[in-house]
C-alpha cells in the first residue's frame, strides 16, 4: 500500500518484510517517531479509499499530533503503547456504536490484567478514559463509517502509559496521570513486546465476539470494570467552542446499555459529556 505509506512516513526511508503473525492482522507499520497522528492519517486514508484492507496495525514509539478526544493533546512518550488499528468488517453489527467503544475498553483493561501484579487493578473512567487507582494510564478513540448497521471501516487508536507518565496540567477531568511502572514492584519486568501481542490478541478476540453478535459479553466486562457507577459525579457538556453547561450531578446507579449514565435525582440519562469525580 504506497499510498498509506507515504502518508505514514512522510520523507522517512521505510524497510519492508514479512513476519508469520495471527490471520486477524495482515500489515504492520511500525515507526520510531510518527510524523503526525496516525490515528487522523489512517481515518483520513479510509475515507479516500473505502477499499483499503481489514486487519492494519500501525506502531509508534513516539511522535507527533497525537490526541485524545476533542484533539486534547496527548503525549507520546518512548517506553509507552502508541497503536492505531483498520478493521474493515463490511456487515452488519448489532450495536456498533456502542460495541467498537467498548470493545477497546475491555481490551486494555484485560491487557493490563495480564501484567503481573496489575489483575483487577484497571477500570472504565466513561466514556474513554482508563484508571487505575484514580489516575489516567490509557485512553482511546473510535472512528466508524457505515451505512445503517453495515460497517464498512472501524479505526481505533489506543495509548497505554507503560513506562512513563506524561506530565500533565491537573484538570477537574484527569486529577492526574499515571504508568503500569508506577504500580507493580519495581523488579518486575515490563516487556512492550508482550503487552503489545497481548493487546493485539485481545482486540482480536473481541472483535470476533462483536461479528458473532455477541456484544452484550464485552457490555458486562465494560460494566462491571466501570469506575463511575456507585461515584458521586458531575457532568457537563463537551462542545467544540461555546460555554460548557452543566448537565447532571447525582450518584451514578447505573450504565445503560448504549453507555447512557443514570444519576439519581436527574429524570433523564446523559449520553454524553465530560465527568468530574465529585466524591
């Protein structure tokens, strides 16, 4: 594919070769510094060419443009995941706007699960943030482009503070950052390539679960790895430009299954917007 990797590599001088590999991931395009967001080349890339193939994985150890949702700046540190994945399932899914969300969620937080000393250590921060003990270590993004239930293209880019952890202007959002170094022994070994295969494996997995229909598997995972639900909480909305306003406070009882929030005393459930931790 020439024409994704120029996107990818802008004047850089590429290497190609071929590696045995799972059948879910047919290219890989790893880079050490990432000239621009391959997250925004690859949904870019897609919507020119609706024909691009299922199972792209793109790898960068650091780079440039990275973000989180609304373009929120993300750091791109060496010693952390960077990975931006294509599928191209091309049928209909029940539930895919709710599922591909999900499945990245549940997908790092088993990852981490599977790193020594971290089981059960991970939670769901709604709608796309990943905590573990009250601080951001993962984030991810969405981009779906269907027709009704058809999915023709699915990016999903991931960020998993392994080593390092970036610094950050403390907001009411994200009180503070973290790395899985920060929370296990410091003996243990942190192997990138085994948390990466790990990923790659559980995204696979869970993508699978998805084309079976079986969303409501990967909805009880996001639910009960959720860090909201039984949190004193405050909502607001998330616009472009404009006043943010507030659009509930309560206790979270519950997650819906189209990851609506219900609070108590508020009538109605809150589809969307940005949460503060108010306990």
């Amino acid at each position: 594919m020439p024409a994704l990797m120029d996107r990818l590599f802008a004047e850089q001088t590429v290497y190609r070769n071929t590696a045995a590999s799972s059948e879910d991931w047919t290219h890989a395009f790893l880079v050490s510094e990432a000239p621009s967001s391959q997250f925004d080349v690859l949904v870019k890339f897609t919507q020119s060419h609706p024909e691009v193939t299922d199972g792209i994985i793109c790898l960068a150890g650091t780079g440039y443009g990275f973000h989180g949702q609304r373009k929120r700046h993300w750091t791109a540190l060496e010693g952390n995941v960077h990975l931006t994945a294509h599928l191209a399932p091309r049928k209909k899914i029940e539930r895919f706007g709710v599922g591909f969300p999900v499945l990245a969620a549940v997908s790092i937080v088993e990852t981490i699960d599977s790193i020594s000393g971290m089981e059960g250590k991970a939670g769901v921060k709604w709608v796309n943030d990943v905590f573990c003990e009250g601080a951001k270590v993962a984030g991810f993004l969405v981009h779906t482009a269907s027709i009704e239930e058809t999915v023709a293209s699915v990016v999903l880019g991931v960020g998993l503070n392994v080593e390092k952890k970036p610094d950050l202007l403390a907001d009411p959002y994200v009180p503070k950052a973290g790395a899985i170094r920060e929370f296990i022994a410091e003996d243990t070994p942190l192997r990138q390539k085994k948390i990466l295969s790990t990923m790659l494996d559980r995204l696979s997995r869970n993508y699978h679960l998805l084309l079976e229909g079986q969303w409501s598997r990967l909805f009880n995972v996001y639910r009960k790895r959720s860090v909201v639900v039984g949190r004193e909480v405050r909502i607001l909305s998330d616009p472009e430009d404009g006043q943010q306003e507030e659009l509930g406070s309560g206790r979270v009882f519950a997650i819906g299954e189209n990851l609506e929030l219900w609070l108590d005393g508020v009538e109605k459930p809150i589809k969307k917007g940005r949460l503060i931790f108010c306990d």
